[in-house]
C-alpha cells in the first residue's frame, strides 16, 4: 500500500479531491471507484469520496498498474475540488482573473476551459456559475457547457448558494453581528461572527446574505474594519499577499441532476493561515480544529 500523510495545505479538502490531485490524468469516476472499492482508504478504514480531510489523517492508496502509471503525473493548472460531466469546481488562487483582460496574462476560465477539452478531446467551454474578486481565492463554479450554466443559474438565482467566507480584517470586531447597508441603491446584507481576535486584527466568519458586487469588502470598509491588504476600500497593502486576506471557504449547493448535497471547502491558503496566526491570536492547531468545525457546521 501506498501511504500519504494529509498536511495543513489540504486540510478539509474532500477526500476525493486529493486522490484526483494524486491521479491527475484520472477520471473522476476512476477515482470515486477506488474509494468506493476499499482500494483507496483513510486512516485505515472505508471511507466515502465526499469525506473531508483534516492535517495528520492518513491516506493508504492499493498499489496497481493502473495507480502506479497516473501516480504523480504533472497536474491541472487549477486546483479542482469537484469535478463531474457537469460541473467544475475550483479552489481558485487569490491574484487569479476570472475573465480575460488586457492588463492579466491568465485567467480561470480560459485554464478551465483548457483543461476540460484536454479531458474531453473536443472543443470546450467552461462557463462561471458564481464569481471572485480577482484578489480573493476559494471556490468557484463552473459549468461544462451553456445548458449546465442555465441549469445551475438558475438554480442559484432560485434557492442561492450557502457560501462562507474566511477574512482576516484591521481592527477587533468581537462578537457576532450584521451589517445592513445598502450598496448601489439596494438593500444589502452580511452577517459575520468573530473567530479569533488579536491586538490589532480579527479572524472573521463572513455570510453574504445578498450578492452585491464586492458586498462583503465594501461593507467591512463600511463599519471601519476593511480587509487586511485591500487598499481599494482603505486597508493598508500587504505586499507579502498574492491578494486580499478574503477567501471563499465553504459552498452548499444541490447538485441539479444527482440531486446530492454537496458541501465543498477550499483549503485555507498557507498565505491566510499565517496571517491567523501571527495577528489573531491562534496557534496553528487550534486554527486547523477550528476550520474543521467550520467544515460541519
């Protein structure tokens, strides 16, 4: 058997998600049979692929022809937390473009949209469900083609998406609350709860009730508290991120065929585990117990 210990740059990180990092050129079905079939286990048990992962569990693989040729292979240039015929999903980096631009290089959907027609041998497109800010990281959405995108929007726009954010923001803001004020003319809402504070920053849990454009950072900046690294609505830069301390850490949607639940968490980037760590207070330990609760709640 093949054994891998998970660290913390995987930690709730589905556990089918980790063997297609492990098996790039899998398909996911390949992958969900292993696990399914006891060939893939975790901590010594049967386990199920939508399992989420926490740092020190260990990953025993069965050892096969077929393992050992796909067996760390290079891999996709996204990190994909979910993956079917359907839907594409995306831990995307922070200072990673959604869209084409002059003034960026890459993109996430041209990546998304090579990657699937290297998959599919056909010409492809990936279509964006749900949006970051090209400074914030974590998951994103994306549909395979223009029917699964009508499918999922409307899905979106019906019954929303459960979505969390992680931020580290300047100032305390202790407590939980909400902040309601209107943006563009219409009523907007977030709710947020403190998880960790230090002398000068605070680790919050951000719900975007409503979907504005940048609602989560211009209400922060609203109450005084913007986000650590954004100076576009009045944070002091943080040259040491690649982005904005804001990260999409958690999304509960219905699957629009399965009609499966799924719960997928990005893994908090090592850049914003740090900064937890170093300005709010937590040790490493109890910021990794604290996400994984976060994971079930």
């Amino acid at each position: 058997m093949l054994s891998y210990t998970v660290t913390a740059d995987d930690h709730c990180r589905r556990l089918e998600s980790f063997l297609q990092r492990l098996l790039p050129t899998a398909q996911p079905a390949y992958c969900r049979k292993l696990i399914k079939s006891n060939a893939c286990r975790l901590n010594g048990d049967a386990a199920s692929p939508d399992v989420l992962l926490c740092a020190g569990d260990i990953i025993s693989l069965k050892e096969s022809g077929q393992v050992m040729e796909q067996l760390n292979r290079p891999h996709p240039p996204l990190d994909i937390l979910w993956q079917d015929d359907r839907l594409l999903v995306i831990n995307k980096p922070a200072g990673l473009a959604m869209h084409p631009a002059a003034e960026v290089t890459e993109n996430l959907v041209d990546l998304a949209s090579a990657w699937l027609e290297k998959r599919s041998n056909h010409p492809t497109r990936a279509y964006p469900v749900n949006r970051l800010d090209r400074g914030t990281s974590g998951v994103v959405l994306l549909a395979t083609s223009s029917g699964n995108a009508g499918m999922l929007g409307r899905q979106v726009k019906e019954e929303g998406l459960d979505k969390c954010y992680l931020t580290v923001i300047e100032g305390r803001l202790e407590g939980a609350g909400e902040i309601d004020a209107a943006l563009d003319g219409k009523e907007s809402l977030s709710r947020y709860r403190c998880l960790a504070a230090g002398e000068q920053n605070t680790l919050l849990l951000v719900e975007p009730i409503s979907g504005r454009t940048h609602q989560i950072r211009r209400h922060l900046s609203l109450v005084g508290h913007p986000v650590v690294g954004d100076k576009r609505y009045h944070a002091v830069p943080l040259p040491s991120l690649p982005g904005i301390a804001l990260h999409s850490f958690r999304t509960m949607l219905q699957h629009p065929t399965e009609k499966q639940q799924l719960t997928i968490c990005a893994p908090l980037p090592a850049a914003l585990r740090a900064l937890a760590v170093e300005r709010c207070g937590l040790n490493e330990a109890p910021l990794l117990q604290l996400l994984a609760e976060l994971c079930r709640s």
